[in-house]
C-alpha cells in the first residue's frame, strides 16, 4: 500500500546517440586523462569500438603544454608538470575525434588545505567497534572549498589471515596489501543536510566509476566547507570484525605479539567539479529506489562539452601518520 501510494509514471528512452567519456584529473605535479566509447544501451560489450582520437591539446591558463605525455595503465595518459601549477591556475583539454566530435572541458587548481592534528574516540560496544575520528585543519574551509580525505591504517599479519582465511589459497601466494583503506559514514552530525560522499579515487589518476568492492579500493572521502566547525570536522567508522574474532583488540589479537598500527590521514582540497562529480556517483550507487526501477535515476553530472564525464583538479596533499597508542592517548 505504501508502495502504490507514492507510485508516479516515468517512461525510459533509449534514443541517445553514442558519445566519448572523458575523465581528466588535474594536480600541482600531474594532469592525467583517458577516454572511453559512451555506447547506448544495447550495445554488446565485444562491439564498443575504441575512441580514435584525430588530436588532443592542453593548457595551463592559455599556454600549451607538452605534447610527450608518460603512458601508465594502458590508456592513461600521465603529463607531468613538476609542481608548476599552483591554486588559481586553469587546465584546459580539448579533444577531437574521429566520428564523436569534440570534447572541450576545463578546471582550476583549488587552494591548498592542511592538516593540523587527529584525535580518536573509540568505543566498543560488545564487539561493534566505533571510531570517531575528529579531523582538524589549519583553516577552516570557506564556502564553496571541498576537502577530499584518504584514511588507512597498516594491518597486523593476524589480521590479514583473519581477513583472507575463507581463500583456498595460501595467504604468501595472494597479492594482499598490509595497508587497509578506512570508508568513514558519509554523515555528519552537526548538519545533516550536508552531503558528504565517497569515490574510489585511484589518487592522482582517476574516479572508478563501478562499485568499490573487497581487496585494494581506496574510499576517497569527499566533504565540503559547511560540514567543517571551527576548522573541524567528525567522522565515524564502525567495524563488526571484532564480533568474530581476529580484529585488533579482540581477545585473539591480545594473545598474539603486541601489535600497534599506524593510522595515516591524508587531505588535499577538490575542485567544485572534482565534489559534483564525485557526488553523482555516490548517490548511483546509494540511490536503492532508481537502482530497483521504482524512481527515475536522478544522478547524472558532467562538465564535459561535446562528451560526458569530468575534468577535476585537487591540491597538493596534506599528511599526518599515528601510531594508534598515539591517537587514543595511550602511554
């Protein structure tokens, strides 16, 4: 009944012409950028064609850059500039392909951010570990500033084979990291009216577009300037692991070598482009009505004339590394 009484028609379309996806990827040191084929649907995957690209230009504030880009993972293209953009200075790409037309997209570095201390507040409540962590910085984001934040923290060899226990093959033959990525809520409890998201960012080269999922996904946390009180802002991460044993801190790990992980908090301000961009794939993949079919998917963004997708910048990172013991207080 509640179903049927909010129930509204929409009808889909499936008339779009086929388009070139652009993601570019702006920083002090590098700009980074790939293209894809954007097929409508219907289209079996073995026929998307590859985008041939008939000439590509960048600049930085009007002035050409290079044309001798490094090549890493395939079809990401990798410029670096060593440190010569700085907060202000304008990325421009252009792009002309061969039957999809041109691509014009555009960014500016975002003013540097830092960080200025880390503290935690961690409660167990019988075995549902909740940490709060209280992020601070060296000036409080103004309005329109967007912060990104990566958070990790080094896994103890108990863990990881608590973690992997359930494969079939040996741990040492596995390609398992020591480094486990932190996905804090995306909700803030002084304003909950503002949104906060989070990508997995393969920092600096580009946004994932599909689902983070287990293993190497590093959640990228992206918060804007109203979530920030006095400089700071509060993140939760909570962790059922300990329920089963093998977490740090669960009876399993205090028979085991003393082990204390080193937390490290990494932040860089993001372009506006850089936070709408990132929200529109959060809300894909948060939004459960569009993605069952019973409300139309509301969650398209793009600067990218001619194509889809985003041209973002961010700034220089700011980094702080803990050891636990040093975050909770301890001697």
């Amino acid at each position: 009944m509640a179903l049927s009484g909010c129930k509204f028609g929409f009808e889909v379309e499936n008339d779009a012409d086929p388009g070139v996806y652009l993601s570019c990827i702006a920083s002090p040191d590098s700009i980074s950028y790939y293209l894809r084929y954007a097929s409508p649907l219907g289209v079996n995957a073995g026929d998307i064609p590859d985008v041939k690209v008939l000439e590509s230009s960048i600049s930085v504030s009007g002035r050409p850059l290079g044309r001798n880009p490094l090549i890493v993972e395939d079809d990401i293209k990798v410029y670096p500039v060593g440190g010569m953009l700085g907060s202000g200075d304008e990325v421009r790409i252009r792009v002309r392909t061969e039957g999809l037309g041109e691509l014009d997209a555009r960014t500016a570095i975002p003013q540097r951010i830092s960080l200025d201390s880390v503290a935690l507040v961690r409660t167990d409540m019988m075995g549902i570990i909740m940490d709060d962590f209280t992020i601070r910085l060296d000036r409080q984001p103004e309005e329109g500033e967007y912060v990104g934040l990566f958070m990790s923290r080094t896994v103890s060899p108990d863990e990881m084979n608590w973690d992997w226990g359930w494969m079939e093959e040996p741990l040492d033959s596995l390609e398992v990291s020591d480094i486990k990525y932190l996905s804090p809520a995306t909700t803030v409890a002084n304003n909950a009216d503002v949104e906060l998201c989070q990508v997995d960012f393969c920092w600096p080269r580009y946004i994932r577009t599909w689902y983070m999922g287990y293993g190497q996904d590093q959640p990228f946390t992206v918060i804007p300037a109203a979530a920030f009180r006095n400089k700071e802002v509060s993140l939760m991460v909570t962790s059922f692991s300990a329920i089963y044993g093998g977490y740090p801190g669960s009876e399993e790990e205090a028979e085991a070598e003393p082990f204390d992980p080193m937390y490290t908090f990494t932040v860089m301000s993001v372009s506006e482009e850089f936070y709408r961009y990132s929200l529109a794939v959060h809300r894909s993949r948060t939004d459960f009505l569009a993605l069952m079919g019973l409300a139309p998917a509301q969650f398209a963004w793009s600067n990218v004339d001619g194509g889809f997708g985003l041209c973002g910048a961010i700034s220089h990172p700011s980094t702080i590394e803990l050891p636990l013991s040093e975050l909770l207080g301890e001697e």
